[in-house]
C-alpha cells in the first residue's frame, strides 16, 4: 500500500471524561450532576434567590400591562453548552413553551413570566430537587434583570434597545408603550427595523436624561441596552489603490501531500489554479 494513503490505525479514548456525554443510554447519572448534601445545598440557595424576586414578580403582573417580568438565571461555567441548557430549558418551561428568551453573556438566560402560575411552578420545581437535578446543578443563581448601560460624557448619540420576548405581539405592545414614553417626554428618536422584532432607537441627548426619564417608568424594565451609537469612518482614497494577490506556485520536483475535503467540497479558487493542474503540486479531492 502507499504509504501517502495508510489507513488510520489506532485510536484511543481519554482515560479520564468529566464531561461525560450522556445522551448514549447509559442509566448513570453524569459526574456533573450534584448530589446528596451539595445538592440540596444548591437548591436552597437558588429557592432564596428567586423568592427574593417573588414580590417584584406579582407587581408587575398585577399591573397587566401585557409586559412579562424578567430575570437573569445565571448558570455555572462549566454549564453553558447547548446540551446541558436543555435541562436549565425544562425547569423554567410553561406547557409545551419554553420562557427562556435569549442571552445577555454567555452564562447570563434571560427568563420571562407571564403570571403567577408561572412563578408558583417554578418554585415547586426548585423545591423538588430530586426530580430536577440535572437543571438545578446546571445554575449558580438567579436574580433580577438589569439593562446593559454604557454612557460616555462627551457623547450624545446613543442607541438603545428592547428586550426581544420572542413574541409578536407582546414586542409589539412593548414598542408602543416605549414609542408613547419617548414622545409624552418630548424625546426625539429615529426607529429602525433590523429584524421584523428587533428596532434599534436612535436619540440624540445624553443617555443621564433618558435615564432620568424611564428610570422611574414601567417601560424602564423593558430596556436591554443603551449605549453610545458607533460611528465608523472610511476614506475613499483608499479604494483607488489595486492591491496584487501573488499567486503561489508548486516547486518543480517538490512533494506535496493530498488534502481531502469532505462534504460538498469547496469552490473554484483562481489563485489555486496553478495546484490543481500541476501534476506534482497539491490535488484537492472531494470524497
């Protein structure tokens, strides 16, 4: 056999997986999982956290303004793949909806309640530790949700944006509750769509006012950011300058390994046409 094309003969597994995956059927219960007095522990902890929000939960829910109550469920570092955030997914779902809504950082769920069911349901499930252990492991706390500020002094053009519920209808009531403050308050905005649910509003006085304005507002707690709006700069001369790509060419006599490329391949490159017709230079395959 050629030695350019030997087989891959040996492999070998790690001698020790933490992080185990678990979707293979097996009844073991994975390493991350907490147990026993640690468990329990955590579950406490994360009962407190969220009673400590139950208040700030019923008001804004008896105010029915069709505006859901937020709040961050902060998971653990080693709890933030996509695998183990099905778990965290099922400890805050609602029928066959789930009430997690998006991110602020990496390790940061954004979570909505629609009513006091909700809020009572999650509270059994954090109670009932045993049953939803791989969810409660998976956070390290919870806690109230705040926007995103950044303010600069000499700045006074700032962009601000609203929570996206992953609802229609809800941003939509959102939107015209923010619209309605900003101009009752006489603040002048410019609205644009960059998605069918995502506006980016647009003011140009200092984000210390806005602030003084919503702060004390219902439609304060519908905010995700404001921060100042970037400002790029370009300079057309440097669109006359023509920039050469030099062409790599194969060394007459040189050996050059095969590349495999799996899938659908790639596409035609002019500055690898040179490899592909050499008969000594690189072959690109598709398999």
């Amino acid at each position: 056999m050629d030695n350019d094309k030997l087989p891959i003969m040996f492999f070998a597994t790690r001698e020790v997986d933490e992080q185990r995956i678990e979707a293979g059927g097996s009844p073991d219960i994975p390493n991350w999982v907490l147990k026993g007095a640690a468990l329990e522990q955590r579950a406490t902890e994360l009962c407190l956290a969220f009673s400590n929000l139950s208040n700030d939960i019923t008001k804004q829910i008896n105010k029915k303004l069709a505006v859901p109550f937020v709040f961050i469920a902060k998971m653990c570092d080693d709890s933030t793949s996509k695998s183990r955030r099905i778990y965290i997914s099922s400890l805050f779902q609602n029928g066959n909806k789930t009430n997690l809504i998006g991110l602020t950082n990496s390790d940061e769920l954004i979570v909505k309640i629609d009513s006091i069911d909700q809020m009572n349901d999650i509270s059994d499930k954090l109670q009932d530790f045993q049953r939803n252990s791989f969810a409660i492991s998976c956070l390290e706390t919870i806690k109230s949700f705040s926007p995103a500020i950044k303010t600069e002094e000499a700045e006074h053009t700032y962009k601000i944006k609203l929570i996206d519920f992953q609802d229609y209808e809800i941003n939509k009531v959102v939107q015209r509750l923010f619209e309605s403050t900003l101009d009752t308050n006489q603040i002048i905005y410019n609205k644009t769509n960059y998605t069918d649910q995502l506006p980016v509003y647009k003011i140009n006085i200092g984000a210390k006012a806005v602030l003084d304005v919503l702060h004390n507002n219902d439609i304060y707690d519908v905010l995700f950011s404001i921060e100042p709006m970037p400002k790029y700069r370009i300079s057309l001369d440097s669109l006359k300058e023509e920039t050469t790509i030099k062409i790599i060419k194969p060394t007459e006599g040189k050996h050059y390994e095969t590349l495999g490329i799996l899938d659908n391949g790639i596409a035609p490159i002019p500055h690898l046409l040179p490899w592909l017709s050499s008969k000594n230079g690189l072959y690109i395959q598709n398999h």
